[in-house]
C-alpha cells in the first residue's frame, strides 16, 4: 500500500499520548477515523472508558464515533486490521493490548461520548450544590423553555409598568415614547441576556462635555448668521437654507437643554428621541453634505461680502456644529443602553428562577453552570479533572471561549500547567463557518498559538482527502489557497489526494444559465434549468460507489444543492416535485406557507374554538375533506332556522344528522367527538388521533404521489410542536400556529429521513461534514445582508446594537471589523461547499450578475471551466396542460358573462385622491388599484404625498388621544413618524419630510374654529359600505372616512376629509366633494366638510 504524504502525522495523533495535540485536519480526511482510532489506543495501552471523555459537534456525530470505536476494537481483537488501524496497529496488536481492549469493549459503555451541552451536564449532575441546580432538574426542550420565558418576559413586562413602577427606570419613559420601538429593543436585549446572561454593553457615560460643546457651538454659528442679517447696508444677505439648518440645530439644541440638567440614562434616551430633523440628516440617519457654495454666491450678489470665504465658513461652523451633534447622539445611544441592559438583566434572573422551580435547565444554563463551578469550586475541578484524564473534541474550530475553558480547566493542573496528553483536538480553521453561534475562528487561532508556545510540534497537519476526485481536489486548491492565505485568515494547506479521476471526465464543469434579470428571475430559470438537469443527471450519469472506484448509475440522493442563503427555496422545491423527483430540505423556512401545515392549523383551530367557522369551512373544502362550496352552501341552507327565523349556522355543534351529504356527515361526526376529547387529552393526542382519524398521511400519499416524504415531515413537526402545550391546551397552541401563519414566520420544515431516492436542498452551513457525489451550488445570486444590527464581542463578553436609529460610541468600529469577519467566513464557506463533492462539481454562472453576490465571494473561473455535456436542458413543464373542448368564440362568450355577473366595487380613499384630477372610477372586483397622483405642492413645503400620509396619521394619533398637541410633544412625535416612514417607504430616499412643518400644520388643523367646536366627538378612520341593485347589476360601494363626529346621543353626525394640498386646483375641490357627498350617503349622514389643513380652509357641505 502507497504510504502517505501526512502518514507520521497520523502516526503521531493516533499513538502519541504523552503530548496534547492539536490536528488540523483538512475536508474529507478521515477526522472520525483519526479521533476514533486514538480512543482505541489510548484503551489498549490501559486507560479505562470511564477516564475517557470525546466531545462532538451533534449527537449524530457522537453517536458515529461510539460505533467507530466499537467496530474498531474488535476489529484488532479479530487482527482484522484496517489501513485506519494500521497506523496505530502495524503489526497488529499485542497480547497485553488484546487484554485491555478486551476489558475496555466491557465497560465501553462508561466512556462518555456526547456534545458540549450533554458533557456539561454529565459534570455537574453529581454536584448540583456547587453548581446551584435543582439535583431533579431535567432538561427541557428548545419550545418548552420559550414558552416558560414567554410567560415569565410578559410577568415582568407587566410588573415594570405598572404605575407603582413607573418613574423608577427608563423603560416606562421609552415605552411612552414609542411602545414599537421600545418592545424591539427590549426583545433583542432579552434574547441576548438570556443566552450571554454575562454580556454587557460598553457604558460610554452621559455626554456632558459633548452636549455643551453642541450648545455652544450652534449658539456661534447663529451669531455667525446674524452677520449677515444685520449688514451695514440694512439688506438681509443670510443664506436661506443655512439659515434654516441653523434654525432647526438651534430646535434642537433648545430641546437638549432640557435634558442637560437631568443627566442619567432616561435624560440620555430623551436626547436620542429628539434627534435632529430632516434638513439635517439624511432618511438613511447620516448627516447631509453641506453643498451650498452656489447658493451663497447668489444670496451676497451685490453685498460687500465674499461669498468664497462665507461659504468656506459656513461650511466649518457646519461641519463643527453636526460633529458634535454626532458625539451627544453616539454617548447618549450607548449610555441610553448600557442602563436599559441592567434593568433588563432582572428578566434573566426571573427566568432562571422560573426554571428552578419547574425544575428545568436549559442548554445555556448546562454551559453556565458548567464553567461557573468548574472557575469557583477548585476541590471539583481537580477532581472532576482526575475523573476524565483524557479530553478529545471533534470539529474544535467551531467551539465558543466558554467551551474552551471549560476544556481548558479539566486540563490543567494544581498549579494551573496542562498535563500532558490530557488534551486531543481535532478540527479545521478552513472550514470555521459558525461565529453566528459565537464560535469565533480567532478563538481556534488563539488557543492554537498558545500550544505552539507550549510545545512547537503540538500542532499536526493531515491533509490526504479520501472522499474527492482529484480534479475536484486540484480546482479546491487552485482557487482557495490565495483567498484563504490572507492575513485575516487562519491559513490554508493544501488538500492532498487518495482518489484518481474517477470516470475521466471532467470533475469540475460549469452550468451556463441566460436570464439576465433579477435574482428573483435567475432564481426562477435556474430552479427550473437544475431540476431538468438533476432528472438527467440520475437517468445518464454515473458516479463512484462509496469507498471505492467501481462506477454505478446516480441516483437523487446522490445529488445535493446547497444554498448560501434560503431565499425562495420553494422555486427549486417545486421545480423538482414537477420533474418527479423526490426532495429532502433543509434549506427551506416556508414551514407554514405549506398546504398540508395550513390544513392542520384549520383543524387544530376547529378544535380549539367550535364558533371558529371560518376555519372549519377551510378544513371541509381543503383536500383532506374535499367538499365543494357548492355543497357547504346547499347544506348550509337546509339547516332548520331558529326561533324568529334566524338561520342556522354549520358548526361543529351542529347534529349530522341534520345534513344529507355523507361525507360531510362523517367529518361532523369526527370532529364533535374530537372537540369533545380535546378537553382531557394532551394536545399532541388529540392532534394525532385527529391525523389518523382523518386519514391525513394517506392523503398526502396520493396528493404527492412519489414525492410525499417531506410533506409527512412536515405533519410530524406540527405534531411535535404540539408537545409543550400539554399544560397551556390547544386554545394557546392554535392561538400561537394562526398567529405564525399569518404573521409569515419562517420555519424549518420537517427533515424526511435520509433516502437515496430523494435529492438534498440544504444551507452550505448544514452541509458541513456530509459528502455527496454530485454538489450544485444553487442561489448564489442572491445579494448578500448588510444590515446594521446587533454586534457581538464574545472574547470580551460585549455587544452594541442602535437605539431608535443611532449608533453608540465604537459601533463603527465594530461593525466594520465585523463586516471584515464576516467577508472572510464566506470565503471559508464557499470552501465547506466546494469540498462536499466526491465526484461532479456543477457550478451554475450566471451572465452580467451585479453587485454584491454570493457569487462574488471567491472567483471560481467560470468562465475557463468546461460545459457540463448533458445535451439539451430545457424547461420541463409540471404536468401536460388538460384539453377543453371549447373555441375561441364559446371562451369569449362564457368570460363575458362571468364578467357581467360580477358585483361592481367603487373603493374610495380620501387620501390616495389628494391633488388629483380625475374623477371616480369604477373598478372590477378583481382589479388592482394603484393610482397616486401627485400632489400640487408648493415651493416651501416637501415631502409630496409623504407628508400628506403623515399628517393624516399624525391627526388620527390626536384624535384617538395617542398624541397630544402640546408642541413639544407633538413636534417630537412627529419626527418620529417622518423617520418611521421613510424607513418603510424605500422608494422615497430622496424625499424630505419637514416634522416642525408638519407638526405645526396638524396643530392648525385642531386650531380650525370649525374644527375645535368638535373636541371630544371626532371619531377617526370610518369603515363605510352600502349596496344597491339596479338593471344592470347590483353595485356595491366600500371606503373609509378620515373622521366622523357624533350629536350629543352618540349619533353619527357628520364626516370629515383631511387635505393637505398645498394649492388645490378647482377641479380637485369638486372631486373632494364628490367624494364627501359619497361617505355622506353611505354614512347616511348630511353634514360634512372638507377641511384644508395647510392653508385652513374649510369647505361645508350640508344636504
């Protein structure tokens, strides 16, 4: 056998066992092989199980590498040595070995081989004293702890806002300010503290020197600007636009003031929701570039002053002033919230307080209590280290700094010194792709460099690749080792090869793909364009049979495409299902999108509420029932009538007798024995005799005929979602699945057991340590996220996050070097995906891909690999399309009279009508309506149809007493909403809103005699509809008054129209009226009037 290029390195990490090594192992290298084989040398040279403790990444992991260690030790009792064992075992072993394994292979059991999470509480479970847990604790699952701290988040949610509360923190203030806002915030804190309970956010202090140099600073650009105003000649020479900046830092400046004097973390949120106004920040929060340089020549035309020097300084005095508004915001966001991160931090406490006395841990509190005993009590760590003399951990590049020092005080003497050999890691820094889990690649590196302190030959290298074909490994090598060779990347050896070149074909091949559109319609021509090639691919290519060279056919569960990102997944689900061939995902988040999880929430709701009707009629004509509207209503019908004549409605309750149609018989009867045992049953078992007794998976077997796995995956996960509701009842469940459906939460879907016959979709993140013959890249170009979210610094046990859209202090800096990490991993990504191909590698490319792509990561060549031959792919429809014996003329016919059968709908809305001038339409039921003329807006005032909407929701927000009139209040609840909009509304980046002008012009509005005579009887946003039958049809008219006022009785008086034209044009008055004397007739009311509120204006109409 050909001896290879890294076997002393595999010598050494097998047999060595007086040193602590570290292997770095490369892709396909055999790691199992290598961790399982030293366990069984460390046996036969006499260490015992019960010493012995092998950490993994999943328990699917630990679980291979007990039947490793198994099939390996009797493999060298029966001298049945394979080139795994003839590294350790070259001349098979001796009889003084046989003697230990053969004890060893007795109590192999005691050995412990788990993940983190079970090793941690394998080690404080016969300390629950030391390590404060309840000795009865059990672990609770990820659902059941999320609902524990649901309950326990909504308890202290209500218990720190209660007025006997109220005054004592910031929180009560922010919630006042802007209940979303303050909600989103705390949620993220909370999620943050209850998995990093030790993580803090760096307190950069109130800004006082900051907020005085502002005040002062602006207080001389104004006096600056008076220069101009107050000129020798008497003339008025200020810039206008400078003098408004100055205008509104001086706003703000004024309203900084107030707070100054408070100091603390409530004056330091108070700063940042009064932040600075539009004419000063962009929408997108930075501040404007002040470009005024032509407009200060023309402002000192004819004066003595020189317009190149005031603009000069007018610009420095800008600069100055928006710097040091930029240091008040930055010291104010993260002062703001550090104090809001310890009034939090008491949640964290109730939780786990919560838990103790359910008697519940959850994974974070194994890892806490784990390391917090193992840093506090040195009588246990020393004996918990004598106990497991022999640490070894598999895929070490995706440990956290907790893991390591857990590891790391199991290791270590006395005196704090490793003891040698007690410590085996095996891992791949190439392929460290986790730092959203806090597994920082710089954590390996660090723990790397300090055992090459210790002992420079403790770090192996072993690179032979069993599992790809040479050409794959060649390209992997050619195109990675420049990009991860980089200074911000742990290193890059090269993959050595085992295997040839399979069949002699190309290895690596591109996929040439012609849209040149979107992501969206790349991702629609190639999930169409792989599906068609991956069912040629498993009818004309072979790949090589595992473990050796012999070819054999492809099949589909040979094939993976993996996905950097899990948008639209469904386009490659559902272009796959079409061509027949049977899907295994684990990409896909549209859990509750799927028809089969929609049919079980309808029951589930059916159950829970008996007067839920709505989704009982959507259970009956779903396809596990299958009646027809035209049944249900016939049936409904029949239903005898009440006394007085009221009908009946069909409900669960209603008796089946009473119904003619045996199918619908038959589901009322199961469902009112359901309904009836639900009260007494577990919510699993009431929801999995309800699958059974409705026949849900053979349904599904026939609906998805050949490709119905995943759809039954997907049944069992709504059944195991189900389990922790056992105590809440099926109300809480059903409540919380309609509240995800309709909400749009992504949800993993349920994963069908692994099948040769279905082919993978799966995140290049999961693929990790799989292998497939054929890999596709898919989706690549999908851009990638950028957003500016929450930062962590998990060596430091630090993060930072915004605060109602201001960066702290160092969040720049952190996000760019974050930025920089992240860039790096998905090279590294890119490199997990490239190395799960044993035999074919596809990449799809994509003509003219622009921006900042999946694509784009790393340059693979495309453009110098050769065409994979599979003759010609083309789209291949779902199913053929069915004859109808119709012609053109009998299809035109029936569509005219559907056509004229249909009720008219006339939609009227005020606010999409301002400053237009075409009258109003008529609009078929099924027709979209989007037409928004722009507004006549004046010279002075911006922000088009953008203000109008604000300044309708800042009126509804008065008159439902959200927000009040006082100025300030008003002007800062404005600001608020401008920003709030904008932000939603990403086509108007280019639009400024005013929030002094807009504040002011809702003021004027409730000033309006006519309008103030009305306090206490406006009523806001009034649902208005009536219908009437004429010959040629029955017209039917909905809309939505801005407001509506009530008579002394409560009696709907009269409406009334906002308007926020500048200028209305007079035929834009006439169509407002038409539209008022509308919502008058359908109010059935004959006052109304139309309320101009930026000029004050009101017209009255009286009929």
């Amino acid at each position: 056998m050909t001896k290879l290029l890294d076997h002393d390195a595999r010598v050494r990490a097998i047999t060595d066992l007086t040193s602590s090594l570290l292997v770095e192992a490369g892709a396909g290298s055999g790691k199992t092989s290598i961790m399982a084989a030293r366990v069984v040398y460390l046996m036969a040279e006499g260490a015992e199980p019960k010493n012995i403790v092998a950490v993994t990444f999943t328990e699917m992991a630990a679980g291979e590498l007990l039947a490793r260690v198994n099939e390996f030790i009797r493999a060298v009792l029966a001298d049945d040595i394979t080139p795994d064992l003839a590294v350790a075992f070259p001349e098979g072993a001796s009889a003084g070995q046989k003697e230990h394994l053969k004890a060893a292979l007795a109590e192999l059991n005691r050995i412990t081989c788990s993940t983190i999470h079970g090793f941690c509480q394998k080690l404080i479970k016969p300390y629950p004293a030391d390590a404060d847990i309840d000795p009865g604790a059990r672990v609770a699952d990820a659902a059941e702890a999320d609902l524990l701290f649901e309950d326990v988040f909504e308890k202290w949610l209500r218990d720190t806002l209660t007025d006997s509360h109220r005054g004592s923190g910031m929180l009560p203030i922010f919630v006042d300010y802007d209940p979303d806002a303050a909600m989103r915030t705390v949620r993220t804190i909370s999620t943050i503290l209850r998995s990093h309970r030790d993580m803090k956010m760096v307190d950069s202090g109130f800004p006082v020197d900051e907020l005085q140099a502002f005040i002062e600073g602006v207080s001389e650009f104004k006096a600056f600007m008076k220069g101009f105003r107050d000129s020798n000649d008497g003339k008025d020479y200020a810039e206008d636009e400078t003098w408004e900046i100055v205008e509104a830092l001086e706003r703000l400046s004024t309203v900084w003031k107030t707070v100054q004097v408070k100091g603390g973390v409530a004056a330091a949120l108070e700063i940042c929701a009064a932040g600075p106004e539009e004419s000063v920040l962009t929408n997108s929060g930075t501040v404007r570039k002040y470009r005024y340089g032509g407009k200060w020549k023309a402002a000192l035309k004819g004066s003595s002053f020189d317009h190149i020097e005031s603009n000069k300084r007018a610009t420095d005095w800008y600069v100055r002033c928006t710097e040091a508004m930029l240091d008040v915001l930055r010291r104010a966001a993260g002062h703001a919230l550090a104090g809001l991160t310890e009034e939090v931090r008491p949640l964290v406490e109730r939780f786990r307080a919560a838990k103790r006395a359910a008697a519940l841990l959850d994974f974070d509190d194994l890892m806490y209590a784990a390391v917090t005993m193992l840093r506090e009590k040195e009588n246990i760590r020393l004996a918990v280290g004598n106990r497991y003399k022999y640490v070894l951990v598999d895929e070490f590049q995706d440990t956290d700094p907790i893991q390591v020092e857990i590891f790391d005080r199991l290791t270590t003497d006395a005196q704090g010194n490793p003891k040698p050999g007690s410590f085996f890691a095996v891992g791949d820094p190439k392929q460290a792709i986790y730092r959203f889990r806090g597994a920082d690649v710089d954590t390996y590196v660090g723990v790397r460099e300090k055992m090459r302190l210790l002992n420079a030959d403790s770090v192996l290298e072993v690179s032979t690749n069993f599992r790809s074909s040479a050409a794959i490994l060649e390209f992997v090598n050619e195109k990675f080792e420049a990009p991860l060779s980089q200074a911000d990347q742990p290193g890059f050896s090269r993959l050595s090869a085992f295997r040839g070149d399979g069949n002699g074909g190309p290895s690596v091949v591109s996929f040439p793909l012609e849209s040149e559109g979107t992501s969206k319609d790349l991702r629609s021509e190639e999930s169409v364009r792989v599906a068609a090639l991956c069912a040629h691919l498993v009818t004309q290519h072979k790949v090589s049979a595992k473990g050796g060279e012999e070819m054999r056919p492809c099949r589909p569960g040979d094939i993976a495409l993996l996905a950097p990102a899990g948008t639209e997944m469904w386009r490659y689900e559902a272009a796959l299902e079409a061509v027949g061939l049977e899907v295994s995902t684990q990409a896909g988040k549209g859990f509750f999108q799927r028809q089969e999880v929609q049919d079980l929430i309808a029951l589930t709701r059916v159950l829970a509420d008996k007067e839920d009707t709505l989704a009982l009629g959507s259970f009956l004509r779903g396809p596990v029932v299958g009646l027809t509207d035209e049944v249900l209503l016939n049936e409904t019908a029949a239903l005898p009538t009440k006394g007085g004549g009221h009908p009946v409605r069909l409900t669960i309750e209603t008796d089946p007798e009473l119904v003619s149609d045996p199918l619908l018989k038959d589901a009322l009867r199961k469902l009112r024995g359901l309904h009836q045992r639900a009260p007494r049953t577990s919510v699993y078992g009431i929801l999995s005799e309800a699958v059974e007794l409705f026949d849900f998976r053979s349904v599904l077997r026939l609906r998805h005929k050949g490709v119905s796995e995943r759809t039954l995956a997907n049944v069992g996960r709504f059944l195991d979602l189900s389990r922790p509701y056992g105590v809440r009842g099926i109300r809480a469940f059903s409540d919380t699945m309609r509240a995800s459906w309709e909400d749009g939460e992504r949800q993993v879907e349920g994963k069908p057991d692994a099948s040769d016959d279905a082919i993978s979709i799966i995140t290049m993140h999961s693929s990790k340590g799989l292998e497939w013959s054929v890999v596709i890249p898919i989706n690549t170009s999908s851009p990638m996220r950028t957003g500016r979210g929450v930062l962590y610094d998990v060596e430091n046990r630090l993060f930072t996050m915004p605060l109602l859209g201001v960066y702290p202090a160092g969040y720049d800096e952190a996000y760019e070097a974050e930025t920089d990490a992240i860039a790096a991993e998905k090279v590294r990504l890119w490199y997990v995906a490239a190395t799960r191909a044993r035999d074919l590698l596809i990449l799809p490319v994509k003509k003219n891909v622009s921006g900042r792509t999946w694509s784009s990561v790393v340059d693979l060549g495309h453009a110098n690999l050769p065409p994979i031959k599979v003759g010609d792919v083309k789209e291949v429809s779902p199913e053929t399309e069915p004859e109808f014996g119709e012609d053109e003329r009998q299809f035109g016919e029936e569509t005219g009279r559907i056509v004229s059968s249909l009720p008219k709908l006339e939609w009227l809305s005020p606010s999409r009508k301002e400053g237009g001038h075409r009258d109003l339409r008529e609009f078929d039921i099924d027709e979209m309506i989007v037409a928004v003329p722009s507004l006549d807006i004046g010279p002075e005032i911006t922000g088009g149809r953008y203000r109008g909407d604000v300044v309708h929701k800042l009126i509804e927000e008065v008159i439902t007493c959200e927000t009040s009139l006082d100025p300030v209040e008003l002007h800062a609840r404005s600001g608020i909403v401008c920003r709030q909009y904008v932000e939603r509304q990403r086509e108007a980046s280019d639009i400024v809103l005013d929030a002094a002008e807009i504040a002011q012009t809702v003021s004027r509005a409730f000033s309006i005699p006519e309008v103030k005579r009305l306090e206490g009887r406006l009523y806001a946003e009034l649902s208005m509809g009536d219908a009437c039958v004429s010959p040629e049809g029955e017209r039917v008219r909905f809309g939505r008054a801005d407001c509506g006022w009530v008579d002394d009785g409560g009696f709907m008086e009269g409406v009334i129209d906002w308007k926020s034209d500048i200028a209305p044009t007079k035929s834009s008055r006439a169509a407002y009226r038409e539209q008022l004397r509308a919502y008058m007739d359908m109010s059935g009311t004959s006052r109304g009037m139309i309320v101009y509120v930026t000029t004050g204006e009101v017209d009255i109409i009286e009929e």
